[in-house]
C-alpha cells in the first residue's frame, strides 16, 4: 500500500450573485494534507498549522478523519484504515463562507482512497 501521500483541496464559495446555490467557485487557496501510513502508532494523529489550529481536534475526531472512515466504511466495509500520521496546512478561514469544513470532507475522502 501506499506509505506517504500529499492532498490538496481548493477553497471553495456558493451563492455567487444571481446564481445563488446553483454557482459556485474554486480558489487558489488550498488546504494541504501529508498524509504517512505509521503502522508503530497506536492511533492516527495530527499535526495543524494556519487557520483553525487551536480549535481543530488532533486525535481520530477530527473531521478530516472522520470523512475517511465513512467512505471506507461506505465503499470498502471489508477493509480498514491504517494508523496514520496527518500534518494539516489549512489557510481557509472558518466561519467566513470558504468551505472549510467542506475542505476537511473531501480530504478525509481522499484520505480513504489512498489508503
């Protein structure tokens, strides 16, 4: 299986103009996901830096893990996760309408299809 792996994942806005849920756009700023299989570890952990790294869990109830374990649940029941070791960059602001809690998702599931 894979050992390490880089993800990113664009911040992202709806309701733009008179497009309301129906437009939507991408940005330049990405939150950056490294993601180590450390089988040695007794449990996934995080490490977080920019926005949001004194709020954000950095045990298995981040929601970055949480997203990873509902699509391998959903798309491979038979298998599981290994023991990983996640480092977060995150520049999208929370709270502000930029879709980062939709970043962690789609990284959680990215997560879950690389490993």
């Amino acid at each position: 299986g894979r050992r390490v792996c880089t993800i990113t994942v664009p911040a992202t806005t709806a309701n733009l103009a008179c497009g309301f849920d129906a437009f939507g756009a991408g940005f330049e700023m990405r939150m950056r996901v490294r993601v180590e299989a450390a089988p040695q570890q007794k449990a996934t952990s995080f490490t977080y830096e920019g926005e949001g790294a004194n709020e954000v869990a950095l045990d298995e109830s981040n929601l970055i893990w949480k997203s990873a374990i509902v699509c391998q649940k959903k798309y491979a029941p038979a298998k599981t996760l290994p023991k990983l070791k996640i480092h977060v960059k995150n520049p999208v602001p929370f709270g502000r309408g930029l879709g980062s809690s939709a970043t962690a998702i789609v990284a959680g599931g990215c997560v879950a299809n690389e490993f």
